[in-house]
C-alpha cells in the first residue's frame, strides 16, 4: 500500500475512534431517540447514557415539556406513562447534578392517537351543482339554503371569486357576490346573522349580513399564513390554513385565541382544508385527497377518515378536488361536493 494512503487511512481510522469515544462519554439519552412516534396510553423507559468521566452523582431530574417526572440518584431507568400527555412532539429533558456541576442531555418523541376508524359512502341522493363554482366553503343554514364561497379558479364571470345562496335541490344560484379581483375567496361559515369568508393569501377576512350581502366589517389574520377553511362550534371560529394546524378565532373580534396541531397514528397530518362542525366534531378535506377526516378539536386526534375515492366520475385534474362539507342539522344529512363537479351529493357514512 502506498504510505501515505496507510498514513491517511489510520488518521481516519484515528478521528472515527475519537468521535465514537466522544459520543459515547456524552451525556444522552440512549431511548426514546428523538422523533420516536408513541401511541398514546403507551410506557416507554427513559434511558440514559452517563458520561464516562462521572462516576458518582448527586441526583437526576427527568422531566417532560419542563414538568418533573422523575428524580433518580442512580442510573436505573424512569417509565414514562404517556397516558395524559398531549398529542404532539413532547420534549425530554434530564439534568444530571455532580460535584456543583450540571449536564443536561435532551430528546423528544412524538404523541399519536389510536388508528382512525375507517369509514366507505353510500350515496343517498344527488343534486346538481354548477360546475363553474370553484368551491372552497360550504354550509347550510336553518332554513335549508346553502351558502356557498368559490375561488376564482375558471374564466370569464364566473371566474371571479363569490358569495352565494344557492338551492341545493336544483342548484340556482338565488343571490350571489362578487369579490374584487385581487381577492380569492375560501371558506366560510355562518355565526347568527352574519356570514364570515375567508381569503386565500390576502390575510384577510369579510364579514357580511347574512340576508343582504352588505359586508359589515373586516379582520386580518394572525399567526395562521393562509385562509383555507373555516367552520364555527358555536362559540368560537374554528380556521385552517393549509397546515396541520387548527386555530380559534373570537366569534366576536375574530382574534385569534390559539391553536391545536392535528394528529393521527402515523404523526401531523397537513393540508387540512375545507371545514364542518358536526356534533362535536370538525370534519376535514384533506387537500388533493378525496378523504375527509374526522378531528377532536379539543385533542386534535383524527378519531376518523372517510374515504371517498371514486364519488365523482367527472373528476379530471388537481383543479377538481373534493373541497365541500356541509351538513343540515335539521334532517342529519350530509352533503359534499367538490371544484367545479356538477354535482352535491347526499351522502351516508359506512362504517367498515
């Protein structure tokens, strides 16, 4: 071998050995490794790997998200019961305390909820819907009339982003807005007397009266980057924008209040889009996807996923998602339409 690729190759050989010895006296978590994904209910041990230069130590504080969990004077293993831990990334944390001296060594895993329950469709009925609204929100009110916010996805007038009432038994558009150019209309939902739209990337929202269509006042967004979905629970608006994120709106000032990430067994889930508060739940179209999740809005556990693949023959490109929820309370029905389909649909979930 040539002497200095032997010479090279020991230096190499040399610094790997250094580094491992290194890594190895560093005080560190050897499990859980970070980014572990644990369903929630489940025990898991934090270990630790203890620098090779302590010998003897005073104590260990094992903690989560900055709460103690655990002190130790000895290197024995903690269980950590993940039964009441928040879904989402957890910090780890332990602080080893020696000779006046603190090391701290950090991990995280992430909290999931049980698998989803799975549901397929059966169709009920159908109604036609214009295939020239690029729908983005959808909701029904007492009296049965659905309201409806498109994008401005198409060309020519209808192409213009709007506010409408439409029947949803023959599909006529009865009163209808439309929004300056600049803006893209997204979802909407009802509170009381008024309707409340979002916009796409102008971080802005309209608030109207419900009968007239007047627009009556204006919010801007907070921390959310994007308008995308938006429903209300009755006492609080409930906002998505295209992350894994759900936020709560003031019903009144529409401040935003907080947040919850959204989660199912394999981790966040993103692109959450179109909105509908039914009993107790917020049902979710899941962007690109013809799936529609079910979510605790107060966990942010996806207890279910609908899946919906298939409804609508006409489907053609990514301009044509399933991107409409509403439900009539009235008659417990659910309907769902997509952009720009040609039809709404009456749709009964089936449990599998």
């Amino acid at each position: 071998m040539n002497k200095l690729i032997y010479c090279a190759t020991v230096l190499i050989a040399f610094i790997a050995s250094c580094n491992t010895q290194k890594q190895a006296s560093k005080f560190r978590f050897a499990t859980p490794e970070a980014g572990t994904l644990v369903k929630i209910g489940e025990s898991i041990p934090l270990k630790l790997v203890f620098p090779s230069e302590v010998s003897t130590f005073d104590s260990v504080v094992y903690a989560m998200d900055g709460e103690v969990l655990a002190r130790r004077t000895d290197s024995t293993p903690v269980t950590l019961d993940t039964e009441k831990a928040a879904f989402g990334s957890r910090t780890l944390s332990a602080k080893l305390y020696y000779g006046g001296e603190e090391q701290v060594a950090y991990s995280n895993i992430i909290v999931v909820p049980p698998p989803p329950k799975r549901y397929s469709f059966k169709i009920i009925n159908e109604y036609p819907h214009d295939p020239k609204a690029y729908t983005q929100g959808l909701e029904f009110d007492e009296n049965n009339i659905l309201y409806e916010s498109t994008g401005n996805e198409s060309s020519g007038q209808n192409g213009k982003s709007s506010l409408r009432k439409v029947d949803y038994r023959t599909g006529e558009v009865i009163q209808r807005l439309d929004l300056d150019d600049r803006y893209f209309g997204e979802g909407l939902t009802l509170v009381g007397d008024k309707v409340v739209q979002l916009t796409w990337r102008e971080k802005v929202g309209f608030v109207y009266n419900k009968n007239t269509f007047a627009k009556i006042g204006e919010f801007a967004y907070g921390q959310s980057a994007e308008g995308w979905g938006l429903c209300y629970d009755g006492n609080r608006l409930i906002k998505s924008d295209g992350s894994s994120r759900l936020y709560f709106l003031n019903k009144d000032t529409y401040a935003e209040e907080g947040f919850i990430e959204v989660y199912n067994d394999k981790g966040p889930v993103d692109s959450i889009n179109e909105l509908e508060y039914i009993d107790g739940k917020v049902y979710a179209n899941i962007y690109t996807k013809d799936i529609i999740v079910i979510i605790d809005p107060e966990t942010g556990a996806i207890e279910g996923e609908i899946n919906l693949i298939g409804i609508y023959a006409d489907k053609k490109d990514h301009n044509n998602e399933l991107n409409g929820i509403a439900y009539d309370r009235r008659g417990d029905r659910l309907f769902i339409t997509g952009k720009l389909w040609s039809k709404l649909y009456h749709i009964e979930l089936v449990e599998r």
